[in-house]
C-alpha cells in the first residue's frame, strides 16, 4: 500500500473507484491537481480501494470496501493524521463513500468518534434562470480577483480561508478559478467560489453572512456563477445537505436539477 502523497504514477488511476457524480466531480479536480488530496492506495499500479484525505474536513473512500488488510491500514492512517486535522482546527469530519459495503466499514473505523449518517442532495444545472435584483439597497457585485482580495474591503478574510480550504493555493485559485460577491457599505456581506474545478465541471461554494441571509444574495451569486459557467462551458454542480431547505431551494431557482441523494459519515474528533 502506498503511505505517502499523491505518489501514484498517474492519479487518474483513482477515477474508475469513484463513479458516482458527486464523487467523480471532486476526483477529476484533484487528478487536474486544482483540489487538495492525499490518496492511500492498496496498489500502485491498479488500485482496487482507495482513502483519500482532503488536508481539512473531507474523506473519502472508493473502490473494494471488503479489503480488510487495507481497511487495517487505514486504521493506522486516521492514527496519524487525525492529531494533524486537529492541529488545524479540523475536528468536523464527513466520509463520503462509493458503497454500502465502506458505509458499514467506515462506521467500524471511525467507531470512536461516533459518527452518524446524514443525507446530502447533489444538483447539476439543467438551465439557467437570469435574476438581478436583491432586495438589499446599494449592494455592489463584484468578480473575485486579485484586486478585490487586495482592496480594503471588510471581511476578505472570510473568502481567503473559503478558497484556501478548496485549493491548493490562493494563486492556483486566481489562474484556474473564478468567483463573485457581494459587498455593502464597506463590508463583503456574500461570497461564491468555484470548487472542484476541472476542465469541465466544477462544484459551487457560496455563504451569506448571518444579518444578511433571506434577502436573495444567495440567489444573485449563483445566478451570476451559472452564467459565468456557461460562458465558459462549464457544468456547475451544487451540493447540500438535505435539512438545508433554503440552500436547495436557491439551487433549484437559479435552475439547478435534483441529480443524487446520498449520505456521508458525520462526527467529530473532539468526541
């Protein structure tokens, strides 16, 4: 098995293990090197079961889930790198899975930890519904780049560590990603960043700051992100947690379709 980063010949190799959309999406970006990961594999040359680590809350597990001399050395591999997600402040953990077979493993060795199973609807854009009206007077939108992150502008530090827990860096994300905001006064009040980019696709991560939320910022980020996508043909996705009804209905109003509806390992290292 192979302990050490991203050290397979080809990291493409990990793709076949992950064929569901919503894992597919993240996979492509981290084989496009756009997305953090560290991969464990139980073969270098043709992996059959594969444990990925996003270096911040994502785990992820693909392949043959019914390998107990891997799953042991996953053992071994939480071990090491849960003192580090810790270290980092990373104590939420969610362990998406390609089967029940690993749903069941990863309860087993997560066990400690107590996880639990929470749903989660995955959406891929079929059209796009142009809106461009908030209801906030004086609101700004403006395109995430180097001279907004550079300007003065409160709250900047809110979309840094967004991009920062995505990408490899901050100077990947303004070559390869794209994104928007918004700002009132002198504050970003909401924010909309491209995630798991590849040539194709890319996944959506947007945030409205508390005193803001309900007043259609959501609304105008996605559908400025949408449109950019298109210009760009681009197929963006969205992903929720099902409970989150006002994230999904966003999604669906800016012309997102329902695509999977699954579920992931919730818990906490502090547990």
């Amino acid at each position: 098995m192979n302990n050490s980063p991203l050290l397979l010949s080809d990291p493409h190799k990990i793709l076949p293990l992950f064929p569901q959309p919503h894992l597919s999406l993240v996979m492509e970006a981290i084989a496009a090197g756009n997305s953090p990961g560290i991969i464990w594999v139980d073969d270098d040359d043709q992996p059959q079961s594969a444990f990925i680590w996003d270096k911040a809350h994502c785990y992820y597990c693909g392949g043959d889930g019914s390998n107990e001399v891997f799953s042991d050395s996953i053992k071994k591999v939480l071990g090491r790198i849960v003192p580090e997600a810790l270290n980092k402040k990373y104590d939420l953990f969610k362990v998406y899975y390609t089967s029940d077979t690993w749903g069941e493993e990863i309860l087993t060795l997560f066990e400690k930890w107590k996880p639990e199973l929470r749903g989660r609807t995955f959406f891929t854009l079929e059209s796009v519904n142009r809106i461009n009206s908030v209801s906030i007077p004086d609101y700004h939108l403006h395109r995430i780049d180097d001279s907004l992150l550079k300007s003065t502008l409160k709250n900047l530090e809110y979309i840094r560590e967004e991009i920062e827990l995505c990408w490899n860096s901050l100077s990947q994300f303004l070559s390869h990603g794209f994104g928007f905001c918004l700002s009132h006064d002198d504050e970003i009040i909401a924010w909309c960043t491209a995630e798991y980019v590849s040539r194709t696709h890319c996944g959506i991560g947007i945030e409205t700051l508390g005193s803001y939320q309900n007043k259609g910022c959501a609304t105008i980020l996605a559908s400025s992100f949408v449109d950019h996508c298109q210009n760009r043909g681009m197929c963006p996705h969205w992903d929720s947690w099902t409970t989150n009804l006002s994230s999904m209905r966003v999604a669906e109003k800016v012309g997102f379709k329902k695509t999977v509806e699954y579920s992931v390992a919730f818990g906490s290292f502090s547990t």
